[in-house]
C-alpha cells in the first residue's frame, strides 16, 4: 500500500483504502452448493504430464468459478498424499531443504524462483506426495491456470493442546482464493487427511480422508487455528495474532463440531472460589460431559493387551469406569451450558471432554 501516499487527493485515498479493505474482508459464510459434479470429475481425472491439460480437463466443464475451484481443491486432496517422509527429514529436524538461492530482489532472481517452483509443482505431480508449502503451491498454479485469483499464504497453526496461549508455529502454508469478487480461505494439506505420530512425535503414516471443514471455511472459524504471517490474510477485521494466542485448543476431530460461546477466550484468570461458565455449541452427540485438569484427572478407562510380543487388544477398564467423574449440563437444542468452580490456586488448565474424549482445552492462570 506504499503508492497510496504519493497520492494527492485525500478523497481518493480514501475511495482506494475502502475499495481495498472491502475486497480484502469481503468473505461471506461458506457457500451452500451441490458440488456432486466437480467432485465427481475430479475423482476420474488423471494427471497426463501436463499441467495445463490436467487443469483444462477440471475446469472447462464448468463456467461457474466455485465449480472450478471445487474440482481443482478436489483433484489435489484426492491425488497428493503427505509426504511424512520429507517432513521427519526437513521440518522435523528444524532443517530446510534447498531452494533457488539470489544474492538480491531483481529479474534475476525473479526468474530463479519461477524455475524453482516450476520444478517442484511438476515434481508434486509426478511423485503425487507434498508437504504443505506443495499443496498451496500447486493450488495456486493450477488456480491461475484455470484464470482465478488465488494466493499462497504462509503463517502460523495451532495443533497441540499445549500450545494454548502460545502463537504456535510458523510452519505451515495454505491458500486464500477470490471467487466472484469475494477472499476465501482454504487448507488443501489438512482436507487431504492426516498423519499419525510415535511416541517421539515422528510422523510414520499417512492416511487419506478428506475433510471438507478445510474447504472454504469462515474466517473467524479457520482463525481458531490458522494465523497468516502477513495479517490482512486472516480475513478479519481487528483481529491479531494476540488474539489468535488466545483461543482454546480444539481436537482436529471435533473442531467442525464446536462453537465457543463463553468464556470469551481460551487464557481465563479466574480468582480462587470463581465459578467460570461454560457455553458451548456442538453439533455432535454425545452424553458424558467431564472436566480434567492438572488437578484432577479422570482414569483412563482403555488400555492396550499385549496377547502376544506383535498382536495387542483394546480393552476397557472397569475399575477405572467406576471411578469417573461427570459434570452435570443444561441443553437447549445444540446449546450446551454447564460450571467449574475454581478451588485450587494451582489450576493450571481445564480439558472439556465428550463421552471420554478430549474436545477443548483452557489455559487457566488463578490469581491470588
């Protein structure tokens, strides 16, 4: 926005600041479409060596823009796996792999970069494998092919349960979209599916299963876990990334699922004897609600039976069942209301859990 001030007429500065704020907040809740079509072609589409047949092939059916952009988000979340495997050797290990590399900002090095993500785009088409960085990557390649304005946005995310109150890490990469005039945001790495970790965090598998929370999803929603380096990405007025540090943790598996109503943040600072209110909006179903914290836990009631060194069972606890704890809740429709009354200085967090299962998690700091 550096051209602004040499700008003389103040009444148009203020035309082009306006103009730009609208088009760059001007997201609408996640669209209602049937998108059967798209979906349906991006799932029979094969990838020829060519990126621009490939692109054609989903996207001239359609003259609608949503459609072309749902049958490209689709294809990509369909054919491009995870590659675990380049991430336990590069991100993993706080390393980065090799780039382009320019000595300043010129034509030259302008050049290098286009040749550099040239290469890696087709290398994610011909290996079918990416890290996140590929997936935006190739979202906004074939985005600009098919002639819609898309960008990569590169920024922070919050995956952890212990990262509440933290900004999270800088280490992830998706894409904003323009379509009919309007910015949506869309994460085609995590609607792809998911990995699973050991013990020492290491990612060793991958798992296809698309999930469509990641297409198109409201700003204030992909803001509970998403942060862009650049803040104008985040699509929503006001909001820093102090606030983004503030949102509770939520499970990947239900975050589709919740609304927080109250407490306003996921950092609360009661005073010992408070009582703090729960609000919630889920859309699941669930009928045991229980509160963990480091001062209380609930036992946990599965356990693994080795029957043999290579062959293990899930079992249940009955012991540990008998010893569970429940708060009791009020409903009103997908309303869920319910208390915690402060007793010890030591609270440090608060877990909400659903039928067993963690669903949020509260930093809580007591003062005296």
């Amino acid at each position: 926005m550096q051209y602004l001030q040499f700008m003389r007429s103040k009444s148009l500065l203020i035309l082009v600041v306006l103009f730009w704020t609208c088009a760059v907040f001007s997201q609408s809740v996640k669209p209602v479409v049937d998108f059967s079509k798209a979906d349906t072609l991006a799932m029979t589409v094969k990838y020829q060596d060519d990126i621009y047949r490939l692109t054609k092939e989903l996207t001239n059916p359609f003259p609608e823009e949503m459609l072309k952009v749902r049958a490209i988000f689709r294809w990509i979340t369909e054919n491009i796996s995870y590659d675990f495997k380049f991430y336990n050797k590069y991100p993993y290990k706080g390393k980065e792999p090799k780039t382009y590399t320019c000595k300043d900002d010129g034509e030259d090095c302008d050049i290098k970069r286009k040749v550099w993500e040239t290469g890696y785009i087709n290398k994610v088409l011909d290996k079918k494998k990416a890290v996140c960085e590929g997936y935006a990557m190739l979202f906004k390649k074939m985005c600009e092919i098919a002639g819609i304005e898309a960008e990569m946005i590169p920024g922070y995310i919050r995956t952890e349960y212990y990262q509440v109150g933290t900004v999270g890490t800088l280490d992830h990469a998706w894409n904003a979209v323009k379509i009919n005039g309007n910015y949506y945001l869309l994460d085609a790495t995590w609607a792809a599916g998911g990995c699973a970790k050991n013990d020492d965090e290491k990612l060793i598998s991958f798992r296809k299963q698309f999930d469509d929370y990641y297409w198109l999803t409201p700003a204030d929603e992909f803001a509970r876990n998403h942060f862009p380096e650049d803040a104008k990405w985040v699509l929503l007025p006001h909001y820093t990334k102090e606030n983004f540090s503030s949102n509770p943790y939520y499970s990947a598996d239900e975050i589709a699922n919740i609304k927080l109503i109250t407490p306003p943040s996921g950092v609360i600072t009661p005073k010992r004897g408070d009582t703090i209110h729960f609000k919630l909006k889920y859309a699941g179903d669930f009928h045991d609600l229980q509160i963990n914290s480091n001062a209380f836990r609930n036992p946990e009631i599965w356990y693994w039976d080795y029957i043999t060194k290579r062959k293990r069972a899930r079992r249940q606890d009955t012991l540990a069942i008998k010893k569970q704890q429940y708060v009791k809740y009020k409903q009103r429709n997908d309303i869920y209301e319910f208390d915690y009354v402060v007793k010890d200085h030591t609270l440090e967090y608060l877990e909400i859990a659903l039928n067993h299962r963690q669903v949020m998690r509260f930093k809580v700091n007591v003062s005296r």
